[in-house]
C-alpha cells in the first residue's frame, strides 16, 4: 500500500525503521534478545495492583456517559494518573447531544426542549433492528446482520436496558441516574518523550459503559490496563525516547464519539512546535494508536443451548487485531505481529493471536490515520459479536462473576501491550 499524505509518509517511515526485520507476512523473523530492562518494568504489573484498580472502578457502577457516576470515575482516574507521576493530565471538551436512556420522562424533557426550538415532536421509539439474527444462504452459509459469516453455535447479545435485573441493591441505586445529553469530558496524561517528544504512541481504553452493572469488563478491564501501563512508564527512574499517551475515552458506547471528539481536535496539530522554539508539542506525531476493550473473558464457544462455560478456557489468548481494509494496513500488521512477539517474550501465562477485522471500538477513528490495533479478550465480530461472552452488557458484568484465571488474560494484554510499548517508545531504566 502506498502513503499519500505527509503525516502518512512520515508514520510509515518512523515504523519501517522501528521494526526493523519485520515481515508483513507475519513469517518468523529474529526478534531482539530477551532485555532485562523490558522484563524489570513488565514485573512491575502484578495481579494484585490489576485486581485493586478494578475494584476502584467498581465504585462508579456501569459508568454510564451523562451522568454525575461517569463525571466522578473521570476525576478520579484522573487523580489516580497524577499520583502514578503522570501529574501532566488534559482533558476533552466535547458535547453529545443523544439519550442512551430512553423513557417517558426523558422523551417528555427531549420533546420540550425541542418545542422551545420550534423543532417538531420526537418520533415515537424504534422497536431496533428488525428481522432475523442470522440468515442462510443456498449453500448453508450463515451470515450476521452486517453480512459477516458466523460458524458454530451462538448465543444471546445485546444490552440490558432494564436497572431491576441488577439484584445487588447498592449498585442498582449508583446506576440509577439516566444520561442528560450536553457537555463531557474525557482524560489523558502524557508520558514525554526525552529524544523524541514530537512522537508518540497512543495506549488507550474507554472508561464508560453501560447495562445496569459494573462495566468491569467492559471496560473496567481496559481502563485498568491503560492506568497500569501509566503508573509503570510513570516511575521516577524511567525514560522513554519518544512518547506515550495515556487516555481514558468516554462515549464508547454510543458510537466512538469522545475518540472522535479527540481526532477532530486533535488530528491537525500533530507534530507541531507550541509555542515555536519551546520544545514542547502539545500533540506528537501518532506513531501507533493502541486500544484495550474487554480483556478478561475467554470462555469458549457456546455450547448448542446457547450458555458458555463459567470458567476460562485452556487456550484462552489475548486477541490483537488490525483492520484489513483501512489505509494503515499493512503498518498496522507490522505493528500486531510485534506485540504477538513481545507477547511469546515477555507475557507470563497466555500466548497472542493476530487477526484482521478490528471493529467497533475506539481504534476505529484512527485507523485511516496512522496504524492502529485492538486488543482484546476474543475477536469483536465472529466471537464477541455471536455470544460468547454472556457479561457483556449485562448486570452481571461485575467484579464478582471474574476470577483469577480472568484478572490474569487481562494482565497478560497488560504484559503485552507494556512490553512492545517499551520497545517501541525507547523506554530505559536509570
Ligand atoms: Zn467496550
């Protein structure tokens, strides 16, 4: 594939020359010796530290974008980052102007303010997508809804939208209040660059969720990480050569819209010197862009009935993927297959596969931009998206379904993720 535009010219040489030795392919290529350094900094994650930030996110319930739980969990990452020494913490403004809870009383707020706007009445609710899950074609082939192919046995998805199938009271009350559409705020902290502060890679996670629950795997999980990964780089005695970026997204639930917030903003002032001659650049170039949703739950294939199994399965792995069709491809291959190599080196208990249908987070934004991956507990489209993991978006998706074999895939994308970030950006210790 070739580059067209400055911004792309200079991404894709900055890699070439990051991955020296890497085939597009994916075929075995030499890899860099084991680094001492690398494997100090990746034992600084441990369980116990993973397990205690997500109970800190617990706290806040589902999170839901809107409300004053999602504003609080925002300030308190954000105090989190600054006691980790990443003290340099920004914020996005942006406004969404949707409703995730829609009822009568909402639809009775919506309709007054829209009359106060001389804009006619909302159209009563949408009863969703329509028709059947899946359909077959003459062949046997079966197809979703978006035409991707699905085999084996599914089971149900979708998001629980009713706040009493939450049986745990104390929670039901924290994710009581509904989203009011207007202004929101999204956080990030900077981990500067001592060589290189014009670069950076982006590691990321979104902080709101929703379904009357905890949002702990989706996506406590990623969130947690990304705070790891911030207090690791964040210690006293480390540098990195180019930068890395920390940023916790909001409103990844209802369609990207604080990464796409941040790209609009944000896009066109990479690189730049601000003020000239200061050194400082208030956004480096995006080397890489790095998102983590849903981390922890690999359970398998439903079984015909449709139910999953309740513990991890054996071959449970950490799912990097890139996105086949977007302008990056071939860079953003380049960059998977690297973390599937960091991971054989450096991640302790599961291995990394590496597939091309990164969808439906928030890597999605920045994947025509420069090279961007996800990873994540199971592929998004053919194993997510059919069911198999029964959390999602559910009452349920709290801290006491999860179990240590869980906590540890989701360390392990922290190992991984850590581990190539420490590479890529140059990181030493003193
Ligand atoms: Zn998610």
């Amino acid at each position: 594939m070739r580059l067209t535009f400055p911004i792309a010219v200079a991404c894709g040489f900055l890699l070439a020359a990051t991955y020296a030795g890497a085939q597009t392919t994916g075929a075995a290529t030499a890899s860099p010796p084991i680094s001492d350094s690398i494997r100090t900094l990746v034992g600084r994650l441990n369980l116990e530290s993973y397990k205690a930030t997500l109970r800190g996110l617990q706290r806040f319930g589902d999170r839901r974008q809107g409300t004053s739980r999602n504003r609080a969990a925002v300030d308190w990452i954000e105090a989190q980052l600054k006691s980790y020494g990443c003290t340099n913490t920004e914020r996005i403004t942006y406004q969404f102007l949707g409703r995730q809870v829609q009822n009568d009383s909402t639809r009775r707020v919506d309709s007054l303010a829209r009359a106060a706007q001389g804009l006619p009445p909302l159209p009563s609710r949408g009863t969703g997508p329509t028709g059947p899950r899946f359909t077959t074609d003459a062949n046997g082939v079966r197809y979703d809804r978006q035409g991707n192919i699905i085999k084996g046995n599914v089971g149900p998805t979708g998001v629980n939208m009713n706040p009493l199938l939450q049986p745990d009271t104390a929670l039901r009350r924290i994710d009581m209040e509904p989203d009011t559409p207007g202004e929101r705020q999204e956080v990030y902290c900077t981990k500067i660059g001592t060589g290189h502060p014009n670069e950076m890679y982006i590691v990321s996670g979104h902080m709101d969720g929703h379904g009357y629950g905890a949002a702990l795997n989706d996506d406590g999980s990623g969130t947690a990480l990304v705070m790891e990964l911030a207090r690791v780089f964040n210690s006293p005695d480390v540098t990195t050569d180019r930068s890395i970026r920390f940023i916790l997204w909001n409103n990844e639930e209802t369609g990207l819209n604080g990464a796409r917030a941040y790209v609009a903003q944000r896009a066109s002032l990479q690189g730049i010197e601000n003020p000239k001659g200061s050194g400082k650049y208030p956004e480096p170039k995006w080397l890489g862009m790095i998102q983590h949703d849903m981390m922890m739950w690999d359970h398998g294939m439903p079984e015909p009935d449709g139910k999953v199994s309740p513990v991890q399965r054996r071959e449970a792995d950490v799912n990097i993927e890139f996105a086949g069709t977007s302008k990056f491809a071939d860079e953003a291959q380049k960059l998977a297959w690297f973390f599937r190599r960091s991971n054989d080196r450096y991640a302790t208990d599961y291995p990394a596969a590496v597939g091309d249908r990164m969808s439906n987070t928030d890597s999605d934004p920045f994947k025509d931009l420069c090279p961007a991956i996800s990873l994540r507990e199971n592929e998004r489209l053919a194993q997510t998206g059919t069911g198999w993991n029964p959390t999602w978006h559910q009452p349920i998706d709290v801290y006491s379904t999860f179990s240590d074999p869980d906590f540890r895939l989701g360390l392990n994308a922290a190992q991984t993720t850590l581990s190539a970030v420490a590479q890529l950006a140059g990181a030493r210790l003193r």
